[in-house]
C-alpha cells in the first residue's frame, strides 16, 4: 500500500483479525503499510484502541517484510507531490543519495532542488534500496517524468544508473503544461486525468553487473489516450522499439541530444560569461514588509515594522524608497534596509541608480511552456519573481559606473560590464566596425559603429527568436543561454533593430504605446474581482472588461508568468486606478507587438 492509513484500511485491517487472518503463514502475503514510514507508532485511546491494535499488528507484518524479506520485485503508481506530506526523517533520508552531482561526493550545486522531494521520487528511492540491498531484482513504475530531462535530477539518474545494470523507460508524454504535442502536430493526452506527463520505467539489476553504468533505454509514446492505450494493451517490453541513450556528462539525461546541434550550439557565447559582472536579484526575505504598490502604503508597512520592532528605533527615510521590477510590467515602491532586507545586492542593484539598463536571465528554465526567460529591466529587479517563481533570476547591468554617480560630461567615468573580447568573437563576421564603450557616443550619422547598446539589442532579439527557442530548446534547459555568433553584417544589424524594439516596447517606451490595441467601455467601481477570459475579452468583475485582446496576447508568456493575466491576478481586490487602466491596456498592446516582432526575427 503507498499511501498513508484511512480508517477504511484500520477496518480492513480488523476485519482481517477478526476472521482470524492474523498469522504470516495464514493469510495472503498483502500488508497494509505505507512504504514512506519505518512503522506505525502505538497510541491508544478510548475511541480508537481496536483499530490502532489491528493498524499496528498489520505495520509489524509489514515490517517484518520489508527488513528482513528478500524483496526482487517492485511495482506501483506513487503519488506524485511536488509539496511532498511525507516529510518524516525515514522518507526524507531516502532521497538524501540524490541530493549529490553525479559522482555521490559534491553536493548538488543546486539553488533549490525541493523537487527531489516530489512522492515519486521517494518511492523510487526506496525500491533502488530495497533491490539493492537483495542484490538482485526489478522496479517497474509509473510516475512523473519530470526527472528524464530536468538538470536538477541529475544525481539520481547518474545514482540510479550506478545502481541498476539495465534500465527501460517508456515516455508516453501528455505534459499539458508543455503543451505537448505529437511529432506531426497532433493532439498529445495523458493517460491520467493529470497535467504532468508520465513515463514507465523498468530497472533492472543482475547480481553480476559487468558496466559501470547502466544501459538506459528510451522510447517514446505520443497521441491520443486511447491510442496509447492500444500500445500498450498490445506491446510486450520485447516488441518496444528501445533507443539506446548515450549518457553524457555531467546531467546524464534520460534521452538523446542531437550532437551536431549540440557543436554549434556551444558555438555560442555564454551569457553569464559575455557579461563581466551579474547577480541573483534582490532577495528580501520580507516582501510583504518593504514592497508596495504605492510609497503611501510602504511608509505604512515600514512604521508598522518599526513599531513591532522597538530595538529598530527608526523613522522612515525616503531616501531609501526605490523602484524595482517586481514582475514583467509590475514595477514597485522598495524599502532598501540592510536591516530588514537579507540579501539586498547593493554593490551590483547601486549600478542601476544611473541611466543604466539589466539584461536579466535564467541559469535554466522551468521548461513547463517553451523558453522564454530573458528580459530588461532599467531598475532594481527582485529575485525569484521577477521572470519566474521557480528559479534565480540574474541581472548584468549594461555599464559599471566607477563612483556610483552618473555624469552626462564625463563618459568615461562608466565602462561597458562586457567581455570585449568575447564581444569580438560574437561580432566577428559583420567586417570592419568601429567600437565605442557608450552608447552616447553614436551618432544617428554613424554607419558600422558598434556599442555596448546595439550588442545588448543582438542578444535581445536573438534569445526572442522562436525558431531559436525551438531549435535549442533541449540545451536551455540545463545551463545559461547561448548566444549565436552573428553570421553577417546584415543580419547582425536587423537584430540589433529588432531587439531596440523589443527592448523599448518592454520598458513601455516605445511611441507606438501612445495607440492602444484594446478598449475599456463600461464605467463601474473597476474592482478585480475575478479574472476570465471569454471572446476577446477579459472580464474584471461581472460587468467591466478590457475588449479586443487577442487570445494570443492573453496567454503569451514572459518567463514563468502570463502577464495579461498574472498582473490583473495580483490586484484582485482592488480598485483599479485610471492610471492602472491604461497600464493594462498598454501591456495587451506590448504583448501583441511583442508577437509581432518576434515572427519577423526570424523572417531576416
């Protein structure tokens, strides 16, 4: 059984007892048990002292099992749980073994690996210790197959792989997170009434394991339920036709990577390393303290926090309010305090009190919808919102500023926070060009004059192009973006065009702004009350909607956030402002040029 007791087991366990099936050797080798927990506690009480009598009786047999009986075969269907209930120390010491890089001797440099903690993955920790400990066996499972291609499982395949002689997976897909779809373009369902995609796996151990690692075998199933179904009603393991994965260091994906692809990828130039200088956002730890939609409610937040906090003896100082980027086109009021905020990343977030721009990215994605994890900021930015609440998001700000004080005069006192060598390398095919290190130095007049703005606005456009997204996909997942080599003059220059247009409509400075795509007919309170999507229009309450919004623009993602719908999702309750309303209507029209620039980028 694996899953924790119901009274329905307790009783099933009486009525065992009570037919007088309570003896090894006098019933059917089944125990009720769940596997996560080394064993039931006895604790009694008036109501319950039948129940918990049979429920412990049942947990001993159990255990017995378990401890001391070669166990060769395991099966099943765990539950999947990101937000695992099973936390107690025998369930949590099981996953411990993947929580290392492959190897089993560095720990997983990991931001947050929470999803080794994931039911599933507990389940399958504990079958590879109980066949391991036989010696011998087979494990065959359904489960989530978030851990085929996600780099943070990268330990538990290289553990598994270490452990097993043979390993068989069947991915039958029907991620409708992912969007899955067949090869041709077809419809892709799940075989459960699930959003996570599932795979079969079957692992298996000889006593005499000839390989270092594991032979791992891939093959994968997509279409309709009912087809898969058929496949599988009318498939033996023999008939499957099996791939074999070439494991590669260091995330020994569960699946094959083109290697052709994958040379002229790493052609590329690296993001983190193109940049001199970056960081993880603002980490404060207290958001719902020092950020506010407004200063007027921050001043609020901050003399309420002082007040609790009487040692602070504060007062509010509004040379400590700043701008940030909170989300994509949510910007807010920040209360920078080394005191309250724990990690405020002054050295780097100072750079962006000047006219400065961030290009912000991912290490990797979350990969539930395709890539879509770069964006611009000219402020402050807050990890772990900004692009997505599933990963760090990183900032380099575009120039380093040698006092912290702009001076329009004095150019030189900023130098660009790239690697011109590396810029070199990047621009290398677009012919003779002339650097400069500000972008204040160009002149409208100035043909093939190259500055830090016009790269930032090629690595823009490159990492919003579709046919780039879709291409790479497989390589974004597992590390920093990047970024292709300009293959000539033209091209490089019709990016850079394209990216300043990405790059303006996103700061929402674009002139284009100023014609709104949608409309706002009815007048009322403007509460948001709940958010719905019906015909080209989004509803903010029963009567009050925003007209002519694209479905497209409705569900266009920027990172991990849909912000057509996450930004009216995060003002439920409140009255939108008329400076709100034409806040939102200009992100439906960013959104719907957003779309149509990024079609053009690969049309050069």
């Amino acid at each position: 059984m694996m899953a924790p007791y119901t009274i329905a087991h307790l009783k099933l366990a009486m009525t065992f007892k009570e037919s007088g099936i309570d003896h090894f050797n006098h019933r059917l080798g089944v125990y009720l048990t769940n596997t996560l927990d080394e064993g039931v506690k006895e604790k009694h009480d008036l109501f319950s002292f039948g129940l918990v009598e049979a429920i412990s009786e049942e947990a001993k047999s159990a255990s017995v099992i378990k401890n001391d009986t070669p166990i060769m075969v395991i099966i099943g269907n765990p539950p999947y749980s990101g937000e695992s209930f099973n936390k107690g120390a025998f369930a949590m010491k099981l996953v411990e073994k993947y929580k290392f890089e492959p190897g089993g001797v560095e720990k997983l440099r990991e931001k947050n690996s929470k999803w080794i903690n994931d039911d599933y993955v507990k389940f399958l920790a504990f079958a590879e210790e109980m066949i391991t400990k036989t010696g011998e066996g087979i494990v065959a499972m359904i489960t989530n197959h978030a851990y085929l291609d996600n780099p943070t499982f990268r330990g538990m395949r290289w553990h598994l792989t270490k452990t097993f002689s043979s390993i068989y997976v069947l991915d039958l897909h029907g991620n409708a997170k992912k969007k899955e779809t067949t090869l041709e373009g077809g419809q892709d369902k799940n075989v459960f009434d699930i959003q996570q995609g599932v795979a079969i796996i079957i692992a298996v151990k000889n006593k005499t394991k000839r390989k270092d690692l594991a032979n791992v075998y891939r093959a994968d199933i997509w279409g309709t339920r009912k087809a898969k179904f058929e496949f599988l009603l009318g498939t033996t393991a023999e008939r499957v036709m099996w791939k074999n994965i070439n494991l590669k260091e260091p995330f020994y994906f569960f699946q094959n990577t083109d290697d052709t692809l994958e040379k002229k990828y790493s052609k590329g130039i690296k993001i983190n390393e193109l940049f001199l200088k970056s960081s993880i956002g603002i980490q404060t730890h207290a958001d719902a303290t020092v950020l506010a939609f407004t200063e007027k409610e921050l001043k609020e937040q901050i003399l309420s926090f002082y007040q609790k906090n009487i040692a602070l003896d504060e007062e509010f100082d509004v040379g400590k309010v700043k701008k940030v980027s909170y989300r994509p086109f949510d910007k807010r009021f920040y209360y920078e305090d080394k005191k309250i905020v724990q990690r405020p990343r002054l050295i780097l977030s100072s750079e962006m009190d000047n006219d400065n721009l961030a290009f912000c990215f991912m290490k990797q994605y979350a990969y539930e919808v395709p890539y879509s994890y770069s964006y611009i900021a000219n402020t402050r930015i807050i990890d772990r919102t900004f692009i997505s609440n599933k990963g760090a998001a990183y900032f380099a700000p575009l120039y380093l500023y040698s006092n912290g004080q702009f001076d329009s005069l004095n150019l030189t006192k900023c130098i660009p926070n790239l690697n011109l060598e590396l810029v070199k390398k990047l621009i290398l095919n677009i012919g003779n060009y002339k650097w400069v290190n500000n972008d204040k130095e160009k002149k409208i007049s100035d043909t093939n004059v190259v500055s830090p703005l016009d790269i930032l606005d090629y690595i823009y456009a490159s990492l919003h192009s579709p046919m780039y997204r879709e291409k790479y996909k497989d390589f974004l997942k597992s590390d920093f973006p990047h970024i292709p080599v300009a293959s000539d003059e033209k091209s490089f220059w019709k990016l850079v065009e394209l990216g300043c247009k990405l790059r303006q409509l996103h700061l929402m400075e674009d002139p284009e702004l100023s014609h709104l795509t949608t409309t706002y007919p009815l007048t009322g309170d403007n509460l948001v009350d709940k958010v719905e999507y019906r015909g080209g229009r989004v509803f903010i309450n029963d009567l009050q909607f925003f007209g002519d919004v694209s479905k497209e623009a409705w569900e266009f993602h920027i990172g991990g956030y849909q912000p057509a719908q996450k930004w009216l999702k995060d003002r439920k309750g409140k009255n939108l402002t008329y400076e709100d309303i034409m806040h939102y209507q200009k992100i439906i029209t960013v959104l719907t040029k957003t779309i149509e620039v990024m079609s053009k980028i690969d049309q050069r």
